[in-house]
C-alpha cells in the first residue's frame, strides 16, 4: 500500500508500534516512518490532510481505546481532513488466527455512529461480507477544544 499512497502525495508518515513492522516498512517509500502509539500520536493538532488505516483497529484492545484512537485522528487532521480505512469483520476464522494477540472487532454497523461521537462529519460506511471500508472528514469549523475527552 506504501508505494500507492507514495505516487498520490508528496509525503507519507508511517507509524505503527511494532519494531518487526516499522523494519518492514523501512524498504517501502515512506516519507517518514514512526514507531508509536496510534491512540497517543506523536504529531502536533492539524497536522496532516488525511489519515488512512489499514486493518489495524481490531488491534486495538478495548472500544474506549479505539475511540481514544478516532480522537487522536480527528485531532491530528487539518480542517476538511479525511479519515480513511479498512478493517475486518467479525468471524470465527478471524477470530481463531488471531488467538494469542489482540482481537477486539468493531461492529461495522457500530462504526460510523462512532466516528460520528468524537466529532467526524460526512461519515460513510460499506459493508462487504469480510470487511468494512470507512471515510469520515473532519469538519472545517471544528475547534479542538470541543472534542470530548479521553
């Protein structure tokens, strides 16, 4: 996915908090790769005009975690930002690959209602029977300090 976000943009920020993974990508063309916590970003207010995620919030422990981490998104967008992404459903094959790691599945008809609680607007949600696809903006008038809090 790296070279695809690569040939659309001028600069691409990679953050995940494995070691393994950020190795990984460092033989992709990342602008700038971060080793991190998606629901503590290490990036100032605004700083970035879309945010993509990759199969990644089922990784996220808990659903106070993952709203922590739509908080963190919304916070670290421009004003008209896009929030993107993909992640998987709910099944016990998933489940069962899984097994030994963290595994918390958001409902995809919980999503958007989700992304829409911590401020999001023009939220949409496709729902395929593995996966679901979600693009929310962040509103132009949005003043940070109205986001709910952790």
């Amino acid at each position: 996915m790296m070279p695809l976000l690569k040939s659309r943009t001028n600069r691409v920020t990679a953050i995940d908090n494995d070691a393994l993974a950020i190795a990984g990508l460092r033989r992709q063309p990342a602008s700038c790769l971060v080793r991190g916590d998606a629901i503590d970003l290490p990036f100032a207010t605004g700083s970035f005009s879309a945010v993509v995620g990759f199969t990644m919030l089922h990784h996220i422990p808990t659903t106070v975690l993952q709203q922590r981490l739509f908080r963190e998104v919304l916070r670290t967008l421009r004003p008209g930002g896009l929030f993107v992404g993909i992640d998987v459903r709910f099944s016990f094959a998933v489940w069962l690959f899984h097994l030994g790691d963290t595994y918390c599945a958001m409902p995809a008809d919980q999503a958007g209602a989700r992304l829409a609680s911590v401020g999001f607007e023009d939220v949409t949600i496709d729902r395929q029977p593995r996966v679901f696809r979600f693009r929310a903006r962040r509103p132009k008038t949005l003043r940070m300090a109205h986001v709910p809090p952790a």
